[in-house]
C-alpha cells in the first residue's frame, strides 16, 4: 500500500475534495484525521468513507481561527508519533463573473484573505510534529485560476496565485527540515457538483448565463481541455494518494497540472 503507516491529517475534509482524498488515503493503508466547521456534514462525510478500511477520525475545526486550529493539531499530534501529510482542502466561497468595475474590496478579498489566512493557520500549527524520523509534505490545492486571464475571476486568480507561491517558498524553507511542499492544481471536475459540492452553486450563473445548466456548463468545459474531458473526484484523490507517498519523494516546490490540458506548464 503506498501510505502504510502515514499519518494523514485533511482540513476541509468533508467536502468533495476533501472526502475523496480521504477516501483514498484510507484505501492505501493511512491513519486519517478529517477537519471541518459542520459537525453534522462531517460526521456523515466520515460515514460514508466507510468501507472495510476503518474510518478516519473527525475533529471541528474553523481554519480562521488559528487558536482552535492549534489546539486540534495538539489533540491529533498526542495520537500519533508524528503527521507526515496535512492538506488543506478547506472551501472558500467566492465571486466568478463580476469585473473590476463592479467588484466591490470585500467581495475581492473574500478568497484572498480566506484561502490564505486558512492555509497559514493550518501549515503553522502542523509544522512542529513533522519532518522527524520521517519526510512530511504539506499538499496545496489551487486552482487554475492563478495561471489563466479569464474577466470576472479576479479574487479567486490572485487567491490561487497567492497559494502557488506560497507553496514554493514554503518548500524552500522547509526542504533542510526534511518537509515537502506541493501544489496541487486540478480544473472544474465533472462529478464534483453531484458529490455535494460548493461549486455546483459557483457555477449556476455562469451557466444559466450561458442558457446551459451547469452538467451542459462542465460539458463545454471539457471540450476547452487537451483530452477533451474534466478530471473527476477519483483522478484528484489517487494523484494526492501518490503525492502523499514515498514515490515522489524527490517532489517539491511542484505544480501539478491536473486540468486534463487546460493550461500548458
């Protein structure tokens, strides 16, 4: 199994994203702890992931409060010897559509200020239990935002540029203390809204914009990528799975691309 033995801890880790890569984890042999603010939606998350592997254990966390953070991070930390993953797949709502002229600052920096605020709080807080007898790896998730010029996607291109640099300077600074840092960067995924989530309420507008729904939306979304087809759900997980493992352990200060080809790297 690729990550026997791994601790593994998820922020966000009852949304779509952050149950399939826990899902995944747990398939490949890993002690999983899932985060998240709903207590209800994360318990039912953790059900659901089920599967004759052992469920992953489940904490309440708010990602912008550093302070409660830390303290979750203590709780898991006196568990096991030390973390070897934190990802933070946390969810931060956001505008697509409106342009500069009717962008108000709130509205713009909504995702600056909370994606990055959120993987400060959950990087800080983890850093102290990792890196000692083994290599840990802090996994990033952007979006192609930070790498495309799209009109209307201000807050959210400069948010998920913000977490690309912040990924690469991170590795920088923690490569001598034996920690990883890679950002991982899928594009819309087909099942994703199906699975429950955010996005099939980011996308409605611009698809009814469009005269489409949002299945018909992500259907032309595919046709703009080299494979002509979305990543799903399951690509994101079992990509995570093997950024998580041994295997790319020679890995950092990487972008990965899994857009199926919507942006060249």
């Amino acid at each position: 199994m690729l990550l026997s033995n791994k601790n593994i801890v998820i922020f966000g880790g009852s949304g779509a994203i952050g149950s399939a890569v826990a899902g995944a984890c747990l398939s490949e042999g890993a002690r999983v702890f899932i985060g998240a603010r709903d207590a209800q939606r994360l318990a039912a998350a953790a059900s659901s992931l089920d599967i004759g592997q052992g469920m992953p254990a489940t904490f309440v966390v708010d990602t912008q409060q550093a302070d409660m953070v830390a303290r979750s991070i203590v709780q898991i930390a006196a568990q096991v010897d030390e973390i070897d993953v934190v990802m933070d797949a946390t969810s931060v709502p956001h505008d697509q559509g409106s342009q500069i002229d009717t962008l108000d600052l709130g509205t713009f920096m909504t995702p600056v200020h909370g994606v990055l605020t959120s993987l400060f709080n959950t990087t800080t807080a983890t850093l102290p239990h990792m890196g000692k007898r083994r290599q840990g790896l802090v996994l990033t998730l952007t979006t192609p935002g930070g790498r495309t010029a799209v009109p209307g996607h201000l807050g959210n291109s400069v948010a998920s540029a913000g977490v690309e640099a912040f990924t690469r300077v991170l590795a920088a600074e923690l490569g001598p203390r034996n920690i990883r840092a890679v950002c991982l960067g899928p594009h819309a995924l087909s099942d994703a809204p199906k699975a429950g989530s955010y996005t099939a309420k980011l996308f409605a507008p611009k698809a009814a914009a469009m005269g489409m729904t949002v299945d018909e939306w992500l259907g032309a979304a595919a046709g703009t990528t080299m494979l002509g087809r979305l990543p799903t759900l399951k690509d994101v997980a079992q990509t995570a799975a093997f950024l998580m493992s041994d295997r790319a352990r020679a890995m950092t200060a990487a972008y990965v691309n899994l857009t199926s080809g919507m942006i060249a790297d």
